[in-house]
C-alpha cells in the first residue's frame, strides 16, 4: 500500500465550495475566512458598500448558521463589541483535505507498523459495531434483522436501498460516506462485508463496487450459505484466504 495522495480537484489550496450563496454573501464568508472575525463596520469597508447592506447579509449568514457573532466588552466596560466568524458549517463551504490525511495516515500505519496492524484496527471496528448492533437484533429472523441493518446504515447513506432477487437480499449503498477514501484504499469495505456477515450469520459478497464504476456497492446476503464457524474478526475481500483468524 504506497502513499499516494491527491490534489484538490479544482488544484487550489483553499476551494470555495458556496456556489449557492449569493455573491455579497460569499463575499463576506470568503473576507472572514482570509482575515478572521470581523465587525460589520470591518467587512463594510473591505468589501466597499453600505453598513445596513452588510448587516442584512449577515443576518441572513447567521440564521443559516454560517456565521455567529461574538459579544466582546473593550476593556470590561461600554456597549459589546460585535464580531463575526465562521461557525463549524461555515467553514465547511471551504474544501477540506479530511479524505487525503485519512489516506496517509493508513499507508503510513501500514509503512511504519505493518499490515496486520491495520487489519487489527479494522477488526476492533468490526467487534465495536457488532457489539453495539447485536444487542438490538436479539430476537429477529434473520429477514427482520436485514430490515434494521439496513436502517442502520440509512442514517449514513439516505439512499441505501434493500433488494430482493430470488432467494438472496441485497443491500445497496449509492452515497457511501467514506466514497474518497474507500475507492484509494477499498480494504475499508471489509468492515461492512465483515459486520453484516456476523450479524446475520450467513454469507455476504460485495458483488458490485464504486471502485470499479459500478455506481454502488451491492452487498448480495445468501441467506441459504451458513457462514463459517466460527466467523472471523475481519474477512477481507480478494485475498486467497478470505479470512482473518481471531488470533
């Protein structure tokens, strides 16, 4: 697994992401990121126009929840003096390298400690989900239990589809949350091969993939092939063994 990470896709540094906004309004978003909170008096005379034109614009930023103010006394005494920054959403309009430093913070676990040792991460996340799903699955047929995991993961992917074809069930995941990361580095996807194999105790394949332009990830559940026993922490895809022993 080599390092490889890849440029922001306009190749900027910074990318403004706020297209829907109008243009005063990012204008002012933009004036705040590059010079830090502001006043209104601040953000009038660098953008050159009226203070009331300003304030309308930043009521409108502030009840979308791009900005908030912040209410500071000059040395403990008068009227507040009124400052406007980016909330967290706010600055989210701007591009963010989250997917990149996922990336190489994978390859360089695997460079400086090995790959088992991102094997091992990926199983304990395996065992949390497991440990946090099961508990609400006691009880269930195994057709019930593939309607609330599917729930489950719907709270990540609003499109998550389940699909029944004969005598199998098929989860379909369009909007993978960790789309970036996952298509540099598809080993992740052996957490949801591997949870839903544990959870419903039957066979589970990835037989459609975004890694290779499919549009989605299928995740076809044999209901009539046991898993083996017993399960393994982690069941990689595509390796020889397919397994990864508990050991």
């Amino acid at each position: 697994m080599n390092i490889h990470l890849r440029k922001s896709r306009e190749g900027r540094d910074l990318s403004f992401q706020a297209e829907h906004l109008s243009e005063p309004r990012r204008r002012i978003v933009h004036a705040i990121k590059t010079s830090g909170a502001s006043s209104m008096s601040e953000l009038a005379s660098l953008l050159e126009t009226s203070g009331e034109a300003v304030r309308q614009h930043l009521l409108h930023l502030e009840r979308d929840g791009w900005i908030a103010r912040i209410s500071k006394k000059q040395n403990g005494i008068g009227r507040p003096h009124i400052r406007y920054r980016l909330t967290s959403a706010g600055e989210h309009l701007f591009e963010k390298n989250y997917d990149h430093l996922t990336i190489e913070v994978l390859d360089t676990m695997v460079t400086h400690l090995g790959m088992n040792a991102l094997k091992n991460v990926l199983a304990a996340m395996v065992e949390e989900r497991v440990r946090e799903w099961e508990p609400k699955l006691l009880g269930l047929s195994t057709n019930e239990r593939i309607k609330v995991l599917k729930d489950f993961y719907t709270k990540d992917d609003s499109y998550m589809e389940l699909v029944k074809k004969g005598k199998d069930d098929y989860l379909i995941e369009r909007n993978c949350p960790f789309h970036n990361v996952a298509l540099e580095r598809p080993i992740l996807c052996s957490v949801t091969v591997s949870v839903l194999t544990r959870l419903l105790g039957c066979k589970v394949q990835r037989e459609q993939r975004l890694q290779n332009g499919d549009g989605c990830c299928a995740f076809r559940i044999q209901q009539n092939e046991q898993a083996n026993h017993p399960t393994p922490c982690l069941i990689i895809e595509d390796e020889p063994s397919n397994t990864m022993s508990k050991e």
